[in-house]
C-alpha cells in the first residue's frame, strides 16, 4: 500500500514562523513611526488655525497683545486640544502686536504617542517656520 503524503513537516513551519517575526521586527517600528509622524498633520492645521486667530487678535488688541493674545480662550476659535479624540495640547507664547508668536503643539498620550514630543510654529514678520522634535523631527 501506497501513503500519500501531502503537507509540511515541523521544522519547515518553524522555519517560516522565524522568516514572519523577522520581517515584522523589521517593518513594524517603521509603521509605528509613519503613523506618528502622519499625526502632525493635525497638528500642523490647528497651529495654522491658532496662527490666524492670533493675528486676528493682536491686530483688534489695542496694547496688550502680549498677554490677551496668549490665551486661547480669548481668540475667536475653539482651543483645538479640546477636541475629540485630539492627539495635542497647545500653548501660545511671545505675542507682540508685530505679529511676532510661538505656538506649540504638545503630543500627548492619547493612542500609545509619545508624551513630550513637539510641533512649533513661530512666526516672525512676514516668516513662518515649523519644527519638531523626536518623532516630529522632520517637520518643516
């Protein structure tokens, strides 16, 4: 009598499962670091929002740019990082009636996202810059 074996043996299973947790040690902190990195884009429109609410401040502020301007509740938008499900809390600092600002964007914990890691945008006359640091490294 004839057997017919069909199927794979033990060892060529082994062998596939190390092939599989090799590849996902490669590929799966490099997705996590995307995905991060893809949440700046949240950031980024709420500094730009904040930037324009701020601007819209100074210039209706008569002398104290500096110190009503800092406060996001008293601009003309909602404070972003109270939002559903918001990935950042937000701070504006050095307001003058120039148009001279610093708004930060602050990671926080909400799904996994490392606490501390930051967006900024500062805004000179006539220039924006953006940074980052850690995971939002690259942010220009």
């Amino acid at each position: 009598m004839k057997l017919n074996k069909k199927g794979f043996t033990l060892l060529e299973i082994i062998i596939v499962i190390i092939i599989i947790g090799v590849l996902a040690s490669l590929a799966l902190p490099r997705f996590f670091k995307t995905v991060e990195f893809s949440r700046s884009s949240e950031a980024l429109t709420a500094l730009s929002t904040l930037r324009q609410s701020v601007e819209r401040c100074a210039l209706m502020a008569t002398s104290s740019a500096g110190t009503q301007c800092v406060t996001i509740g008293n601009l003309d938008v909602a404070n972003p990082g109270n939002s559903g499900g918001a990935h950042f809390t937000y701070a504006i600092t050095n307001v003058d009636s120039a148009g001279t600002m610093t708004i930060t964007a602050t990671r926080n914990t909400v799904d996994g996202g490392t606490s501390g890691d930051t967006v900024v945008l500062t805004a000179t006359t006539g220039t924006v810059t953006r940074s980052g640091t850690t995971s939002f490294a690259g942010i220009k």
